[in-house]
C-alpha cells in the first residue's frame, strides 16, 4: 500500500493579517492550500507551519527531510533582496532551509517570490499595478509546454491573482515556463542546493469564493486603483464570482450566462482543470 504524501504547508500570513482575513468571513491561504491537496490526495498527511510569527516547528521528532515536499503560498507581505522585515526573512530562510534539506517545494503568488529571493533572484512592484480577480491569458513557454507543471493545460489560459509585485530577476538556470501581458513571469522552474522548485505567480489553490471575498476585503482599495470603476460594479462582479463558484451545474442557463458576463470560463470555474498545477506536482512527488 502506498504510503500517504506528507507535506510541509507553510503560511505566509502573520497572525494578525489572519485575523482580519477571519474578521472579513475568509480562511487562510494556506488552508485553501490544504483543500487544493485534499481534493486529489484526501490521505496527505499536512503539517502547517507559522513562521511569519516565529519558529517553525515540526512535530517532535520530525525534521525537513522526513517530508515528500512543502508548500508556501499567499501572503500580504512583501519580500526582497535584501532589506526584509522579520516575519518576512524568517520564511526566506526557512526556504533556504527547505531547499538544503533537498525538499520539492510547490509556491504561489507569494510563494514563487520568496522562493525566488532565497535562491539569489529579486523581486519589486508591477509596473502595470495590481493584477487581481482573473489572470487573462496566461501564455506557456515553449520550455513550459515541455515541462510536467503544465501537463493537461491548454497553451493559453486564464487562473485567479491578487499580487502587486512582480518576479524581477531570476536565480541562476532558471526558466521561465508562462507569462502573460501584465507579468513576464507567471511561473518558473529551477534548482537550487539541493532542492528543486516550481512556482506560478497566480493563485490556482483560491476558490472564486474566495476569490471574491479578497477582492471585498480590498473594496475601497480596487475602486481607488481602477480595478473597478465604482463598488456597485464590484460587488456585482463578486457576488457573480460566488455564484459560479457554488454553483454545482455551471450548464444551467442563468449561471452560465453570468459566467459568459464575467469571462469565467471552466478553466477558471472547474477546480479539476483550475487546480491541475498542484495536482500534476502532487503526481510528481509521487512518482518520484
């Protein structure tokens, strides 16, 4: 029998940006993580770590290596070459870490940019400002398209994204495997030490419910910004977002011609083809 996938899923929030995300109705990034890998891997045995508010600490005598790979995924912080807050440099080096240990690491959003700083790149703001609800027209390289993080994606697709910064600089050897017109880099593979790491910009562990609780979260900030021309308009776009999100027949007429409205098409609404990154890095590890 084979054995279940242990997974490190680290946090990226701290506790207070935790607590507002309960306060506005919404889960952590890391349990949407946690439910991507359930949803496939029902068994995987999934140990959370914070290190944003201090040591990350592993169950009692357990250590990097005795996991099959870790996770990072979304944060409200912002990381850089040098120069970082602590809750911040405490995940750099907990990367750092994960990569010696040998450890296959999987990131999002947050995820690919820490990894990224921890192997020597760089990140700063998009100069085209926040990309937020749906990432359109995401482009797979030619390495991409060779590469098994892309296997059963279309060559041009649209995913979920809330990020202002922005890959700038790529650690040595690696290769940039999509991008679309607002980020060269949307994802990215390379090794570092002892590790090996893939990583996409976007967000394809969120729910569109969660999803558009984030976009209300940041309301008056998305009106501000231009995202949307006034909060009428976003909270229809959002609650549009909910609809299709917990809609179990998106064929029914109404849901689908929302969905049609929105620009929400299945490979967005649909978790099996929205999630199949994870699920072909879970294949992965398995295979491995």
């Amino acid at each position: 029998m084979t054995q279940p996938l242990r997974i490190l899923l680290v946090e990226g929030n701290t506790a207070v940006g935790n607590q507002a995300m309960a306060q506005a109705g919404l889960g952590t990034n890391s349990e949407q993580y946690a439910a991507a890998v359930r949803r496939t891997e029902p068994d995987a045995e999934i140990h959370i770590v914070f290190p944003a508010d201090g040591p990350a600490d592993l169950p009692g005598g357990v250590a990097l290596g005795d996991f099959d790979g870790a996770i990072l995924g979304g944060s409200g912080l912002f990381v850089r070459a040098s120069g970082n807050a602590p809750e911040v440099q405490r995940q750099v080096d907990l990367i750092k870490a994960v990569f010696h240990a040998g450890l296959p690491l999987l990131g999002s959003c947050w995820g690919l940019q820490v990894a990224v700083v921890a192997a020597g790149g760089d990140v700063a703001p998009s100069p085209n400002g926040r990309e937020v609800g749906l990432c359109r027209d995401i482009e797979v390289s030619d390495p991409g398209r060779a590469f098994p993080l892309f296997g059963g994606k279309p060559a041009v697709f649209d995913s979920l994204a809330i990020h202002y910064d922005e890959v700038t600089h790529l650690p040595p050897g690696a290769q940039v495997l999509a991008s679309n017109r607002h980020s060269p880099i949307q994802a990215a593979r390379f090794t570092h030490d002892k590790g090996e790491f893939w990583g996409v910009q976007y967000h394809p562990e969120f729910t569109l419910e969660h999803m558009a609780g984030l976009i209300r979260r940041y309301g008056d900030e998305m009106v501000d910004q231009g995202i949307y021309p006034d909060r009428r308009t976003m909270e229809a776009a959002t609650d549009g977002m909910r609809r299709i999100g917990a809609a179990e027949d998106r064929s029914v007429p109404d849901v689908a011609a929302l969905a049609a409205g929105l620009g929400v098409g299945e490979m967005v609404a649909d978790p099996a083809v929205r999630c199949r990154e994870i699920d072909n890095w879970l294949h992965h590890l398995k295979a491995s």
